[in-house]
C-alpha cells in the first residue's frame, strides 16, 4: 500500500512557521504507513505537536522523558513480541540532537547494541531549540548559541567540531544507518523505505533545519537544507552492517558550493564573516572529509 | 475541560480542530494558470496546510495537466512560512501582506 | 502448594513467573541482582515465557517496562538503592502516566560513603512518586506482596505503580521456606489481564505523554491523589481475597499484644522479627509493649494507625532512614497522623540500623528504656540507638 497522500501527522500544531521538522516527521510517517507506533524524545517536536488536549499524531504516539527514547522503543517491541503481534508493525523513534547524541546517547547505543527492531530518526536542528537554543554536540563548529556566545573573548562560537552520531551508530554494526536531507527528498524517501524494509536496528541522520535558532527566513527552511549538501558540509550517505568501507555516498555533487553559501544566510553564523581564516577552516573541514569518503576502497 | 486517566489523548490528529492561520503576515496565493502541478509545495509544506485536490475545475497552464491534482492552501493553518512561494519551481504562488 | 527453600529475590522472580508478567526489563544491582538472573535462568528453563530484556541502565529499565505497560502487557522490574535513585525521574512519569507496572526493591542504603546493605533509605526518597509502597517482613511476604502488587495496580480505579521493598540481603539473600502458590490459584486470584486502560495500539491510535499546561495539571495530580485514596480500599480487598484462596491474612498494619500496651513499637520490614522477640521477651518480664508492623507505606494506613495505637502513650518509631534538617521518614508519617487528633501518645523517632547494621534485641530494649523514661517526663524527639557519637563527636564537634 502506498500511503503518501495520506496525512499522518495532522496540522494545527504550534512548530514555528517555518521548522522543518514535520516536514521529515510528515515524510517518514507517510512511508512507514498506518500500522507504527511512534516514540518521541523530549524536544521541540515532542512540545508542539501534543498541546493537551489536542495531539498532532494519528498514529499510536508516546513521549516519556529526554533521553530514554529508546528504552521505551525497546520495551514496546519487546511487548508486541510478547504478545505475538510484532510482525509488520513499525516502531519508529523521533528524536533531537540533544535527546540523541546527548543525554540519550546511552539508551540509544543500548538499543543498537540489543538489535531492537526499532527505526530511530535524529532530527538534527543543532542545539537545544525546546529550551532556547543551547548548543549541543551536535551544535556545529563556529555556530553561535545561547551557550556558545560570541563576545571579544570567544570570536568564534562553538569552539569544538559537531559529533559525528551517525559514524558512531555505524560502528555499533547495525544494519542500516544513513544520513538524509528532506531536501533531496526521493534520496529521502528511499533511504526511509529501505530502513523500514530492513529488521533490526536502524539510524537515519537527518538535517533539519530551525529558523529560529539559524535564525534564517523561514521560507528559506528547504533552500538551506540543499545548500548544506550541495556545500558538502551534510553529505548523503548510508552504511549498511558498520561497512565503513562501503560507505555509499547517494548524491555527488558535481561541485561542491563554497561553504560560504551556506553560512552566509543563517545569522548564527554571522560574526564568521568578520574571521574569513574561520570559514576557511570550515571548507577545509569539509574538504577533507571528501578527500577521504568520496572514493571509498 | 477534560481530563483522562494517564493523560491519553484519544482523539488522533485534533490539533486540526485549532487554527494557526492567525500567525500569518504574509499569505500565499496559488496563480494556477502559473502552476504545473508537481507538489513540490505540497511535499514542502511543514504543517501541512497544503491539500491535494482533483484538480478539472482549477485553472490550468497547460491542458495536458487537467487530470492532475492541483495543491490547494487551507488557510486555517497557513503560517505563511514562504517555503511553498520559495520553492514553486514557476514561481506560481504570491506572496501578499495580510490585511489585519 | 510446594515449599520450596527460596530467596527473596527469588520469591519475587517465582512472583513474577506466577503473574504470568510477560516483559522484564533488568538491570544489576547488589542486592537486587538474583532477581534478573533468577528471572534469566526461568526463561531459559522454559518456566517462564516472558522477554527478558537486559538493558544498558535502570533508567532505562523502567523507561522500556513503561514502553511494556503502555503496549499492554504485565510487566515488572527490580532494583535497589543507587539503581532507585537513577530512576527517580521515571517513577514519576510511570505514576503520572497511571501503568500498573510492578518493581521489587532490595532496599539499601544510598552512597555517599557506598554500603550495599539494608537500609530503607531508597525507597523513602521515592516517597513521593506516585508509587504504592509495600515492605516484606519475610521471603513468603515478598512472594505473596508481589503478587498483591498486580491486583491492586491493576485495579481500574488504582492503575498506578507499586513498589516491594524488602531488606538487602537479611531478605534478598537468605534462604527461607516459602509456599509457593499453585499456578492456578494465582491465575484464579489475578483473572484473566485484561487491559482496562488505553494501549499503543495502530487500530486504535492515542498520544500517551502529551504537554500539559497550567490549566490542566493541576486536575492529573489530583487525579492521581484521588486514584491513590482509592487504592487504600482496594488493598484491603485484595487481602482479603488473597486470604480466602491461600490462608495467608494481611493487613496494611498488623499488631502484636497492642490491646493494654503503654509503649508500641513501629517497624517495617524485616525488622520486624526483632521487634516481635523483643516485646515477647519483655512480656514475660511484665513489660506493657507491643509492636505495630507497617505494611503498605504509601497509601499512608494514617487512620489504621491512629486506631491500632489509641491505647499507647508513647509510639516508639524505628526508622532505617534519616532526613537530615529533620527525622526520620516513618516517623514524619506517623506524626503527622496525629495532628489532628486530641490526647496524642508520645511519638519518639529512633534511628538505627542504617547501612546495614544489625538491629538487636538490645537495641529494642534500649529503645524500650527511653520510651518508658519518655512516658513519664521530658525527651528527645529524634534519637540515634547504637552509633558510636564520641567518635563523630571529634569530627564534627557537639551540639
Ligand atoms: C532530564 C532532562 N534534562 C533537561 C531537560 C530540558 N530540556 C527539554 S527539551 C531540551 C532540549 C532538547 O533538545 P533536542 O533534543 O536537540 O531537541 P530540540 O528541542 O532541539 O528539537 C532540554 C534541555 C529535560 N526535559 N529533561
Ligand atoms: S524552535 Fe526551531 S525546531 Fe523548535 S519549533 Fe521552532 S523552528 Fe522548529
Ligand atoms: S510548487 Fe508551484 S507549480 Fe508546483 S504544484 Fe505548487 S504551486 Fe504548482
Ligand atoms: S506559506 Fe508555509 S504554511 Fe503556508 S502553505 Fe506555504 S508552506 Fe504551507
Ligand atoms: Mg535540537
């Protein structure tokens, strides 16, 4: 059955006009279908899509707490087993960067590690949106946040590199991991349909971007999504069994962009452009990770 | 004022009873004789507040079209975030200050 | 019924086979630890059809018996001490989300400085999370409380978490003989699960966990301080039904020789024995004492207590916790019972037995000596039995 004109997560809800997190959420639960059980990390999706009494969510849908998505994912297939009803029921977990690579960094490796037939997809807005964009490890390098000012003293942000969570879920040798851009949305699409076809654990890494926290124009959510690809600064890959030789890497830009395209639009990275050396590390950062991923052995 | 055991919200999808189209400053309008009919709006909409309708009685740039299904903006929960009038790939949709 | 020589842990593992609980989610800790081995090895055996998950944390273990309960099915966990305190976020998410999930408590003490033995300190700082409480004096208790657990849980007008402490070791890890009740004797006292409250389930889409604001919270706590109060009357029927298939009568507070007793001793859980030999012996010297033995904390049995102790003119509470600022936390309870009540007996607060020290027939005795000096004249409120103050003394200097 294909349900992609079928709206699973209802609108109404109270994301800021512009976030791009339903747009994944809309996406993946338009392939996943009507028999899933969602998971919610807490976060900024979590908060705007449940406004007691009114939920977002037509599917079955549970938040408990920040950083035990995955335990909670784990005991729900652990009971649908019990009761003989696993087979063909998706369980799909939704969480931020700081709910996943953060303080659920430990629950999710536990669940991977377990092999739990659970689909887990980051939404990586880059810091801690719900409670006012604080950075994260997943915050990247130069990005200015609440927690990462910019002052005299700290010219450059976040003065440490973004953690590479999906590198790590590969190394757990889990079945599937991927990054995904909604951006680039049949690359999107086949990179979810192909998770859900798998069983065991899977991890896609998806960007999604927060207009607030960016600080963009909203009706640039999509355009700088591309742009974070397009500039190679988010590459689109997917390991299969923690192969990190058989890194594929699912779209080549035929040029990359210049970082600086993609910097430029978003305010959080304003002040960069009065340290040109900066950006310069950054499109160095960038190209190294090319030289080395882009002909795998 | 309802209360339930566990605070279970049995009543899927009922954010769609409220209205986030009051958050708008800038409406988008469809210009369907500009329009191809690819969704990309539709695919792109974060609330979504873009539907998809059969798409005969809608005005249309190109005949060959007429069978496809046009996007149709609920103005109900149109936050007017721009991204559908920022991705039209024909530039088909307006952007217009609301009149309050 | 098989007597069988068992362990507590291992009672609460026979418990949980015997509730036929299909999801486990476990983590190690002394002395909890034989519980999810115990429940490991009847899995393997084929005694038990249930999933075991060994999970990376406690945290995590009371996150997936959640994720269990909200999917619909009878789950149970174990842990003690420090494994507690890392839940301690969760066991108020299982409350507020009103799952009947079951958990049994090696109670221990709490590091700093690390003591693996018993101490009621854990599961006195869990006081207020929505759980009901009951404590084991014995391994039979353990076995029969963890199975009372469920019904009562389970009731449609409770439907929230219970908690079985036990003490470490002196029940976790002693050999005692338990009757072990007949399958279906267990099945006939628990019925059929069936499901009396919302599940994830995709024909029947619900949000479970959703963001509350000020004009709603308020009514989900009292929802809860209501379910609560409900759960005092189902307990009692739960005993009693218990009592009529297996012969074993509870109550939330029991006494021993109460009826002309000037000075009561309360005590919870396995000190209990102690307690019991200490009046006996006492009697037989013609000493007016008696014992009341708290069985389920939370619902606080206030007016069971207010009843069962109208005769005594001094409460001699024995506390294995302390609140530091101010008593211990039974006695906080019992106290607070009273504040409502004209002609109140003396109500003394005696701590000891923390970290594992032994609690003594001596030591009831001293207890005794100062309650019967207190009946008569001036006292301590809050007083430490058996702890070396000279040597702490000449750290921290006097009062
Ligand atoms: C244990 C705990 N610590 C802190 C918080 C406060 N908190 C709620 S959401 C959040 C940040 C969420 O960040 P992320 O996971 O990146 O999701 P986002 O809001 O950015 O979508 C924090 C710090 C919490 N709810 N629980
Ligand atoms: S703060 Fe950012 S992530 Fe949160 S709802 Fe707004 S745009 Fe989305
Ligand atoms: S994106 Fe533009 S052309 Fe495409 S369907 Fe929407 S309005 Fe029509
Ligand atoms: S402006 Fe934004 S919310 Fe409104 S229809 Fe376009 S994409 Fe949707
Ligand atoms: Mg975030």
């Amino acid at each position: 059955m294909n349900y992609e004109d079928m709206e699973f997560f209802a609108p109404g809800h109270r994301a800021c006009a512009g976030c791009a997190a339903p747009i994944i959420v809309k996406w993946v639960l338009k392939l996943a279908g009507p028999n899933t059980i969602v998971v919610n990390a807490t976060g900024c999706l979590e908060v705007f899509s449940t406004p007691y009494p009114h939920s977002a969510w037509r599917l079955p849908w549970i938040h408990v707490a920040f950083e035990n998505a995955s335990a909670t994912a784990s005991g729900i297939e652990a009971a649908l087993k019990a009761m003989g009803k696993k087979e063909g029921t998706n369980i799909i977990v939704f969480g931020g960067d700081g709910g996943t690579s953060d303080i659920g960094i430990q629950s999710l490796s536990g669940m991977a590690e377990r092999g739990h037939d659970v689909l887990y997809v980051l939404y990586d807005n880059e810091a801690y949106m719900n409670t006012g964009i604080q950075r994260s490890s997943s915050t990247p390098f130069g990005a200015w946040t609440t927690t990462s000012q910019v002052g005299p003293s700290k010219p450059l942000g976040k003065e440490e590199f973004k953690k590479p969570i999906a590198d790590i879920m590969a190394a757990h040798k889990i079945p599937y991991v991927a990054t995904a851009n909604p951006a680039f949305l049949p690359d999107f699409k086949a990179k979810v349909q192909k998770a859900l076809s798998i069983k065991g654990p899977k991890f896609i890494h998806t960007i999604s971007s927060c207009t607030t926290g960016w600080r963009h124009d909203p009706s640039k959510t999509i355009e700088i999504m591309r742009l974070a690809t397009e500039t190679g600064i988010f590459p689109l890959w997917e390991i299969e069994n923690g192969d990190f030789g058989h890194r594929k890497i699912t779209y080549m830009p035929k040029q990359r962009k210049p970082v600086e395209e993609y910097l430029k639009p978003q305010g959080r990275f304003r002040h960069l452009f009065s340290e040109p050396e900066k950006i310069k590390e950054i499109q160095k950062m960038v190209d190294d990770w090319w030289a080395q991923y882009e002909h795998p052995q | 004022m309802k209360i339930t055991k566990g605070v279970v919200i049995s009543e899927p999808g009922s954010t769609a009873l409220e209205e986030t189209g009051s958050w708008r400053t800038f409406r988008p309008e469809i210009r369907y004789e500009k329009c191809i009919r690819c969704m990309i709006c539709w695919n792109y909409c974060p609330e979504p507040a873009i539907e998809k309708k059969p798409g005969e009685e809608y005005p249309v740039a190109n005949q060959k079209l007429i069978k496809m299904p046009v996007p149709v903006i609920n103005y109900q929960y149109c936050k007017g975030c721009g991204i559908c009038v920022n991705e039209c790939p024909t530039k088909a949709i307006d952007f217009v200050r609301e009149e309050k | 019924m098989p007597m069988m020589m068992l362990k507590g842990n291992e009672s609460t593992a026979y418990a949980a086979k015997l509730a036929r609980v299909k999801v486990v989610p476990a983590y190690p800790i002394t002395p909890s630890t034989v519980f999810p081995e115990k429940v490991s090895e009847l899995i393997a055996n084929g005694e038990m059809d249930a999933e075991f998950l060994p999970v990376e944390s406690e945290h995590s273990a009371l996150s997936a018996a959640i994720g269990a309960a909200a999917t619909g099915v009878r789950t149970m966990t174990a842990t003690a001490s420090q494994g507690l305190a890392f839940m301690n976020e969760i066991l108020y998410i299982a409350s507020g989300m009103r799952l009947p999930i079951v958990m049994a408590i090696g109670n221990r003490a709490l590091a700093a400085p690390v003591n693996i033995w018993a101490d009621q300190q854990d599961t006195m700082m869990v006081r207020d999370s929505g759980w009901i409480h009951f404590y084991a004096e014995t391994n039979q208790e353990a076995l029969d409380l963890t199975i009372i657990a469920f019904k009562v849980s389970e009731n449609e007008n409770v439907l929230l978490p219970a908690l079985m402490g036990m003490d470490a070791f002196v029940l976790t890890h002693t050999m005692e003989p338990v009757n072990v009740p007949e399958q279906k004797d267990v099945d006939a006292f628990l019925g059929e699960k069936e499901i009396n409250y919302p599940v994830l389930d995709p024909s029947k889409p619900a949000t479970f966990g959703a963001f509350v604001f000020p004009e709603h919270y308020m009514e989900f706590r009292y929802s809860q301080y209501i379910a609560m109060e409900h759960a005092k009357k189902v307990i009692d029927d739960a005993f009693e039904q218990f009592n009529k298939i297996f012969g074993r009568g509870y109550s939330k507070v029991s006494g021993f020789q109460v009826e002309d007793a000037d000075i009561l001793f309360i005590t919870m859980g396995s000190m209990t024995g102690t307690a019991r030999e200490t009046v006996r012996k006492l009697r037989e010297e013609g000493e007016k004492v008696g014992l009341v033995k708290i069985t389920v904390f939370r619902p606080f049995p206030k007016d069971e207590i207010i009843e069962i102790t109208k005769n005594a003119k001094v409460i001699a509470v024995v506390d294995r916790n302390i609140s530091p600022g101010f008593a211990g936390a039974i006695f906080t309870e019992v106290a607070a019972s009273f504040t409502n009540v004209k002609n109140r007996p003396k109500i003394i607060d005696f701590i000891l037995g923390l970290g594992g020290r032994d609690i003594r027939v001596e030591n009831y005795e001293e207890i005794y000596k100062r309650s019967k000096k207190a009946m008569r004249g001036k006292f301590e409120e809050v007083q430490w039995i058996d702890v070396d103050e000279e040597s702490v003394k000449e750290v921290e200097g006097s009062l």
